[in-house]
C-alpha cells in the first residue's frame, strides 16, 4: 500500500519539496562563494605595491635611477608614479631628453679632476664618453627606458609649478606625461604610496 509522499515522489525518489530544499540550499551556497569571491578580489587590490619617485634632476646619470627603478617595479605589477620638478622635468622634454649631459664638475667619481672638469666643453667631452660606455655596454637608453615606462602604464607627472616657473610648453613634453599636477596631488600619492623615494 502506497502513501501520498510516494505517489508525489519522482523516479529518483525525491518529492517537490525536497527538490526545493536542494535549490534553496545551492543558491545559499552559491551566494556564500560569490562573496568570498569578492573578498578575495579585494585582498588582491589591496595587495598591489605602489611606489612614488620624485625625480629633481636632470642629467643623463641622474635620470637613470627613477627611470630604471619605476620600469623594473612596473614589472613587477606595482603600481608606480613618478613626479618630475625642477631640472627632473628635462627627462619628459621630448628634445631636452635626447641630449641629457653628464655633469663632469663636483662629481667624485668622474676620473677627471675638477681642474680640468672646469674647463668649458669638458661636460660634453665626458657626456660623449659616458654615453659611448652605454652603447657598448649596450644599456637601454633614455629613450627606451621612457618607452618601457610608457608602455608599462608609469604615471609620468610634470610639476606645474615648475612648468611655469621655468616657462616650458606643456606641448613639448611627451604625450603620456600627466601635466598640471601640483605638489599637493603629489604628496597625496606619496602618503599612499607603499614607498617613495626622493631622487
């Protein structure tokens, strides 16, 4: 003799109920990973490193350290930023950039005394050498390093104030660079930043 719950079960044994039980328990359990989901998602923002480098100066070695260190973290998947004021704003000057010099007086490591580093066109005598070490050490140059950068979604930021205190053309600069930015935007980003450094 069969009872109502038999005559209601499928061929599988189960009744409308327990069907539903089953879909309401799924969609619980579907809701659950889906917020894990999202709290995973988050964790991995947040884990993303950021760095910003303030680059002040604007001779061919000097323009080597931000632009070396903002590629390789970029690399890395860091998020990196690097703000250019005073003379830094040369290394996003599209001309001023092709022909960085390397200043041979007061640099201790020059093999060239200062008496001579004095002597006028002595800075294009040892730019001319070091950018022939370079070459034949086959470095990135500025240039590929600034495409490297570009490429990698480095936020190129030039000082305002500096744009106008030099009186550069915002034209002249390359077409990625961020300008109109202000010391208070940068500090911002520094106070965000996981480092920053001051080249």
């Amino acid at each position: 003799m069969s009872t109502d719950a038999d005559e209601s079960a499928g061929d599988d044994g189960f009744t409308p109920d327990d069907e539903a039980a089953e879909i309401a328990e799924l969609r619980a359990r579907i809701d659950e990973l889906e917020e894990e989901l999202a709290d995973v998602t988050v964790e991995t923002d947040d884990d993303q490193k950021s760095m910003v480098i303030v680059a002040t100066k604007g001779t061919l070695d000097m323009a080597y350290p931000p632009l070396i260190l903002a590629s390789t973290a970029a690399a890395f998947g860091w998020d990196v930023t690097v703000f250019h004021t005073f003379w830094g704003l040369d290394i996003l000057h599209e001309e001023r950039s092709k022909d960085l010099k390397l200043s041979s007086v007061g640099n201790p490591n020059m093999p060239v005394p200062n008496a001579i580093a004095s002597i006028p066109g002595m800075d294009r005598v040892t730019t001319k050498m070091m950018r022939k070490k370079i070459a034949d050490n086959e470095t990135a140059s500025i240039d590929e390093l600034l495409d490297t950068c570009f490429a990698m979604d480095v936020e190129m930021q030039a000082c305002q104030m500096t744009i106008e205190l030099m009186d550069y053309d915002e034209d002249d600069f390359y077409d990625d660079v961020t300008v109109g930015v202000g010391a208070a935007t940068a500090l911002e980003a520094m106070a965000e930043a996981d480092i920053q450094l001051l080249v």
